[in-house]
C-alpha cells in the first residue's frame, strides 16, 4: 500500500494512532513503516460485525432506541 510510503516520502516522522477497517495488508504495512503507530479497527465494523452474529429477531431488539 502506497499511502503509508506516500505520507513518509512527504516527511511525516512518525503516525500515533490510525483507524481502520481490519485488513490485514494495511495494518501491516503502517507497523512497518511506523513501528510505533496504534491501530485500531474501526467502530462501525466491529458493530456490524458482532450484530451479524445475532438472528434477525435479537437484532432488532439491540437497535432500539
């Protein structure tokens, strides 16, 4: 991935923290770069991911205001 090499090659030092979506590539390539960058996976995938191990009935009750 050529973001993390782009915002090195621009002179970013160093990256403290980055969100993203849970893929592997991306997550590996930021460590490596910056080895001192905090990754986390992103809030609404970690949401969409523990409703879609609910059924559809358990769901709903969960989305309720």
């Amino acid at each position: 991935m050529q973001i993390f090499d782009e915002l090195k090659l621009r002179g970013v030092e160093d990256i403290f923290f980055v969100s993203m979506n849970g893929v592997s590539g991306p997550e590996e390539e930021a460590r490596t770069i910056f080895p001192d960058v905090i990754v986390q996976r992103c809030i609404v995938y970690l949401i969409r991911n523990s409703i879609s191990m609910f059924q559809v009935k358990t769901t709903s009750l969960l989305l309720l205001p």
